[in-house]
C-alpha cells in the first residue's frame, strides 16, 4: 500500500475511535446523573484498576499494557470530570514531581491548585476546598516524608490512592553545548540524586545553585543565559525549556510513593488492596509483639512498619504506621480491628499499586 493509503486508513480508524469514544461518554453521563441522584463517589480506583486488568488480560496486539494504562487513565480523567469536575490540590509548584503524579491519576483536564505546603494540601481537602488531594509518603532512595505521615494521624481525611511513580530527571538547558554552561539551577536532593551525571558531563567549574523547587529551576534556566536545570520532564514542557538529556538520575529505580487523599471517601473491595493504620500501644513489655504477632496468626502479609513521636506531652511514647495487605473489611481484619478499635486510627484501603 502507498504511504497515503495508509494515512487514509488511519484516518478512518480514528473516526471510528471517535464515534465510540463519544458513545462511551453518553453511557458516563447517565453514570454521573445516576450517582449524583444517590449522592454515590465519582471516583472509584478499584473500578478503574479492574477495567485495566481485563483489557491487559484480552490484549493481543502491539500495545504494551503500560500504553493501555496511560491511554485509559485519560480516558478515565476525561469521564470523570464529565459526570462532575473535581478540583485537586498537590503539592507544588506546577512541573513538580506531585503535579506529575496527580496529573497521571486525574489528566490534563481538571482542576489543579498547587499548594506551598504539604500542610495546606491536608487543610484544602479537610475543608473540602478541594475534593481530593495529592501528597508524597516516600521514596526509595530517601525514606519516608514524616510531615505526611504525622498529618494523616491528626487530620479527618482518607486514603483512597496510592501512585508509584519512577523519578526521572531531565536536563534543560536553552545553550547546545555543555561548554557554554555555567550554572545548573536544581534542588539540593535532585543534585544528590544526578551525582555521577554532573561529575562526569558537565564542566568541572560549574555552579550548583539550590532554589526551592526542581519547576523553579526550569523558568531560572530558561530566563538566564548559560544556565541549565536539573528537573522533571513536565517541568521543561511547562516552561518549553529544551531537553539536552533525558533519565540523568543514577537511580534507575528511583520511585516516589504518592497518596491521593479525600475526606469522605472509602473505598469498595477490590482484587488486590491495601490497607493503612496508625497504631497506638500501651507501654506494656510486648505489646507491639503482640500485635503483629496476630497479623502473622491471621495470615495477612505486613508491608510497612514505622515509628513516630505521638507527642503527647513530655513522654516519649509513638505511634506506628502499618501498611498490610487486604482490606479492611476483611473477615480476618475485622478481627483484629474490633479487638483493638480504641487503639487503632484507620487510614484507608486501597487498590494496591506498590
């Protein structure tokens, strides 16, 4: 076939997609009449894992299942800001890893506030200023955002999400060779986390320059003459700063774990679930033993332990963040949760991502 053949041909596939695209939003308009009549969540990550997993399950062409993801997650931003816009609040800037982690989860299409603090993310969502929110809890390389977890023990909100999202650095620069470049804007942990890339490419009098985020240094780049920046990917595109090298990061397994936070929301039973609590025991020799021992009794798999200073007055006492699997109305969760419900904060069960 000749090249306009083909084009030809994909031109009618993509009316095709269209035409049934359309028709897939008449079906989620009726959704978000029926859920708004019964006051039902718009959001269901459980439904939408389920949706990806048996395409990935039937898929026998050429698109990988992580394209299938990608493709689908937007299709499900798209209807989900069709049945009813939500407004997202994350932590900031904009072109910051969590705008990039939000924006995977709910599309370019919805409402974004981003926030100065990991603080007024919690407050936005408690007040119901915004109906979801995103926030980092760890990464693998760094360990874990304590601001997060100590908030998730005061605050009236849930987890209803969590992302795992691979921490890729780019570096930008308006300058075409590395010789013109003086300065490299960035922040202080993304110069840790590119090490090897900037002592062994760039010039050895260059001058590392912390600022407050990796998106600001992107627009410090962009705005001055013989400089560059170390930062996200969707940071270049915001400020169409051009990329002289992607994925500079030692790490090629660097990830960050990103919660989406809410503050009536719990979810359905899922296939493969998570679930968080904040724990709270006496000062009894073994009781923490204890209670993790009954986990281990009751089969269920403890994925995360981890300490924090409950701050009640000048003793030394904490609380512990247990993440498991299951959910939490599990017969054999149920269990445990109603032997030790005054000493148990439920976080959320969620669609297990990582």
């Amino acid at each position: 076939m000749k090249l306009e053949d083909l084009r030809n041909k994909i031109d009618n596939l993509d009316n095709q997609i269209l035409d049934l695209l359309n028709q897939r939003m008449e079906v989620v308009k009726q959704v978000g009449e029926l859920k708004r009549s019964t006051n039902s969540i718009i959001y269901r990550p459980e439904r939408e894992k389920s949706i990806i997993d048996r395409l990935d399950g039937q898929n026998n062409g050429l698109l990988t299942n992580a394209a299938i993801e990608a493709i689908f997650l937007e299709i499900f931003a798209v209807s989900r800001n069709l049945e009813l816009p939500e407004r997202i609040a994350f932590l900031g800037p904009e072109g910051s890893f969590t705008h990039q982690a939000a924006e995977s989860r709910f599309g370019a299409m919805s409402d974004y506030i981003p926030l100065n603090t990991i603080k007024s993310v919690f407050d936005s969502v408690e007040t119901e200023r915004a109906r979801f929110g995103v926030v980092p809890i760890e990464n693998n390389q760094e360990g874990s955002v304590h601001e997060t977890i100590d908030l998730l023990g005061i605050r009236d909100v849930k987890i209803v999400a969590e992302i795992p999202l691979f921490i890729h650095f780019s570096f930008g620069s308006k300058e075409d060779s590395l010789s013109k470049i003086k300065k490299v804007y960035s922040k202080d942990i993304a110069f840790r986390q590119c090490r090897n890339f900037i002592e062994e490419y760039l010039p050895k009098d260059v001058t590392l320059v912390e600022v407050a985020s990796t998106s600001k240094a992107a627009k410090l780049a962009l705005e001055n003459e013989n400089s560059a920046a170390i930062c996200s990917h969707i940071a270049t595109k915001l400020y169409d700063l051009p990329v002289l090298f992607e994925n500079i990061e030692d790490s090629k397994s660097n990830r960050t774990r990103f919660l989406i936070i809410s503050k009536n929301i719990v979810n359905q039973k899922g296939v493969n679930d998570k679930t968080s609590i904040l724990l709270k025991t006496s000062d009894n020799p073994g009781a923490l033993a204890n209670f993790l021992k009954e986990f281990q009794l009751a089969g269920i798999n403890l994925t995360k332990l981890e300490s924090r200073p409950a701050r009640d007055g000048e003793t030394f006492k904490y609380w512990f963040l247990i993440d498991f699997d299951g959910h939490f109305k599990d017969e054999n969760v149920q269990k445990i949760f109603n032997a030790h419900e005054e000493n148990i904060r439920f976080l959320g069960s969620y669609v297990k991502l990582c």
